[in-house]
C-alpha cells in the first residue's frame, strides 16, 4: 500500500470520527430507526420512529338543542288483489300527504322511502291418497309504503302526528322520530378545541404519572365527526288501535330532548 493511500484511509476514519459527534457532544442518530433529537430551548426531546412518546386521545363532546325531527311514517294495506291493495294505500297516503302540506311541509321535505309489495299465503293440510301433506295457497296481498318528512316547528310535531293518524286511519303506520341538527358545521370549531385541549390534558397527566415532560406535538389526526344523535333513545309510537271517522287523536306528547355532537382526535406528543 502506497503514502497516499493510507493518508486517504486515515482522512476517511477522522471524518467518520466526526459525523459520530454532534457539536455538543452528544451522539448523533446512527440510523433512522434509532431516533431523531429534537431541541426545544436547550432541551432535548426524543421522538423515535418506533413510536417514542405518549400517543392519546381526546374528544369534544356537546348536547344541544335539536332544530329538526325526522318523522318516519307510512301505511300498510291488505287486499284479496294487488291492485285494490295498492289503491287503498295510495288514498291513505294522499290523506297523509294532503295534511302535512297543510301543516306548511314543503315537497322537498317529503320523501318515499320504502315500497314493497308482498303476496300472503295460508298454509293447509290435506290427505291425499292416504298421505296428509300441506300446501300453500294465496289468500291476497300487503302494500306498504313508507317516507321520511322532516318537521322543522318542534312545537308541533305531536299535532302532526294525530292528525296525520287521524287522516289515514288504520292504514297509517308511525314508524318513529329521530332528533337532530340540520347544519352541525357552525359546532365543529368549538369541538375541536374541546378535543384538542382534552387529548393535551390527557399526555400531560400520563407524563406527571410517569416522572417525565410533555415535549411539543408531533402528531394530530381527526376522527370522522360522529352523526348528531338525540340524548334519549329514539321515540316510536305502536298505534295500534282503531280509529273511526268521528274520533279525533289526541296529539301525543313528544320532547325532542337534546342532541348529543362528538368529535374525537389523535395525537402524538414527545417526551423528555
């Protein structure tokens, strides 16, 4: 081995020497999954690429008052033919349709949606040559016909009720109310800052339990807003009585309590 190889051998070790030694001297990462040293007025926060840190979740939540009701109602008939059937429930929901337009419901707040069509059987036995055996046989048909109407006056959803009831008659299904906001978007800002403040709250204690400082963030991610949702369980109405054409429902009593907005979030916080 020649002079100049070994005065570049020995150039090549010092420099080498030297990439292993920040200027502080402190030793540097050797490898990305070793580590990455963050400087955070003049301290050292250590955030690796195996998930060093304290990784939380926070969430915002809020209950407010509802602005709309989702009526879901519709009328189911029975016939000895699919045609008289299906009559029968087209006039019930006119009659439906004719009061709520009365109540101020505009079209677009009127939607089908469901419609089906199903034939009914008996099932009968009889004895053949000796042998019982059954069969079915067609006895007629069921129409129903559902939709969802929004109700945007809360004060008188009860009302609409017993007169869309009362109009239709014992056809008339009422399936169920679901309370909720029609625009959440003016609630997103003061959810995340709930979620963001609630996810900090969280590391800093996880920290404090663990003798060791929350370094700065590192990592946030937000979760998918969750749907609004009223405070209390759905409410339903089984009417299953008759009504007559002379009797009048009483409008039944109906709260819309509170809706309940969430918003959750990840974060990712270093440690020193």
């Amino acid at each position: 081995m020649n002079r100049i190889s070994v005065i570049l051998i020995a150039v090549a070790a010092v420099l080498a020497t030297l990439a292993a030694v920040s200027l502080d001297g402190t030793e540097a990462a050797t490898s990305p999954g070793e580590g990455l040293n963050v400087k955070e007025q003049g301290i050292s926060a250590s955030y690796g690429n195996d998930g060093t840190g304290i990784w939380v979740s926070g969430q915002g939540v809020i209950s407010v008052a509802p602005d709309l009701a989702n009526l879901d109602l519709g009328v189911e008939t029975r016939a000895e033919d699919v045609s008289e059937a299906n009559s029968q429930a087209s006039a019930a929901m006119d009659a439906i349709i004719e009061v709520l337009k009365g109540r101020g419901v505009k079209d677009e707040d009127i939607q089908t949606s469901r419609f089906s069509v199903y034939p009914r059987y008996n099932y009968v036995e009889e004895e053949v040559d000796g042998v019982r055996t059954g069969r079915e046989v067609l006895t007629g048909y069921r129409v129903r016909n559902s939709a969802t109407v929004k109700l945007r006056d809360l004060d008188v959803v009860g009302e609409v009720i017993g007169e869309v009831v009362t109009a239709g008659g014992d056809d008339v299904r009422t399936n169920g109310i679901h309370f909720t906001l029609e625009d959440p978007k003016p609630m997103m800002a003061e959810l995340r800052e709930m979620a963001v403040a609630d996810a900090r709250a969280k590391a800093e204690h996880l920290a404090e339990l663990s003798d060791v400082a929350v370094g700065r963030l590192l990592y946030i991610s937000e979760e998918p807003v969750a749907p609004p949702g009223g405070g209390f369980a759905e409410s339903s109405f089984g009417l299953a009585y008759v009504v007559q054409e002379s009797d009048i429902l009483a409008a039944p009593s109906v709260s819309g309590g509170g809706v309940i907005l969430s918003l959750s979030v990840q974060a990712g916080f270093a440690i020193y």
